[in-house]
C-alpha cells in the first residue's frame, strides 16, 4: 500500500501542481480543496464527540439517549464518508487535467459551480463555527477554480488551441 500511496501523491504532484501553465493555478487550487477536505475529515474524526453532542442539543437529544446518539454519530460517519469521496473526486480531475478536451472543461465547470452552490449552503446550516470556516475556504477555492475556468487561456487550453 505504501508503494502506491507514494505513486499517488507524485502523480497527484505531477498532474496538479506541475501542470501546463495554463491550468497550472487549476491543479494547484484542486489539490488545495483536496487538502481541506483531508484536514476536515480528521478535525471531524477527532472532534466527532462535540460535533454529535451540539446537533443533539441543537435538535433537543440532548437526554443521553444511545438510540438518539446513534443516529447522530451515523449522520456524521455519512459526511465523513461524502468528503473522502470528494477527496477522490478533486485527485480525479487533477489527474485529468493534462486532457484538453470541452468535456473535461465541462466536468471542471461543473464540479467547482455544484460546490460552491453545496458548500454556500451547508455555511448556513446549523453547526459548529469551525466546520463553516473550512466551507467557506471550499467556496472561495473553487469559486477562483470556475472564475479561472472563463479566462480566454484556459478556454483555449481545454478547446485544443494554442495557449500562448
């Protein structure tokens, strides 16, 4: 494992950080998103007591019930579960960047609009202070990933055409 752990992150390195010029700031921002979401991942791993123990108070669970703290601690295993899949998803378009084409450009679009519009929302849901900064550095990281996407070298990156 540990072998491909390693070949992951310098292909990660490679594809993101070294890209072309042209969407070099892209795979840098990408792979920026990725490490925020790891670092959420193991601030809610860690702080999960907390995080649990304000939605149940929050929703009025706060009696000790095992059921009810059941049911919370499950809801956060889901986003735990639903942020490494991200993590997987940003490595993904990384890793695609070298691909010039309008569907990849696309997928780009796509991904970083459909987050910031989730991310904006779950800032203004209900949780601790901490978990809204770290949304809020998500919305602003790919919010710069889809205004980056409308400059005329990165369109022409991914159309195929000369970037210089």
């Amino acid at each position: 494992m540990g072998g491909n752990t390693a070949e992951f992150l310098t292909r990660l390195y490679r594809d993101g950080w070294h890209a072309d010029r042209a969407v070099r700031p892209i795979g840098r921002l990408m792979i920026a998103a990725m490490v925020v979401s790891c670092l959420y991942v193991l601030a809610s791993v860690v702080l999960a007591k907390s995080l649990a123990d304000f939605q149940m108070h929050r929703q009025g669970m706060d009696d000790g019930s095992s059921s009810a703290k059941a049911i919370v601690y499950g809801a956060y295993s889901l986003r735990v579960i639903t942020v490494v899949s991200l993590i997987f998803g940003y490595s993904y378009l990384v890793r695609r960047l070298s691909e010039r084409t309008p569907s990849q450009y696309r997928v780009l679009l796509s991904w970083s609009i459909f987050g910031v519009a989730a991310y904006s929302y779950l800032i203004f849901t209900p949780n601790l202070p901490w978990t809204h900064v770290v949304q809020a550095i998500q919305v602003v990281i790919l919010l710069t990933v889809a205004l980056l996407l409308f400059t005329p070298r990165v369109r022409a990156y991914f159309a195929g055409t000369s970037v210089d």
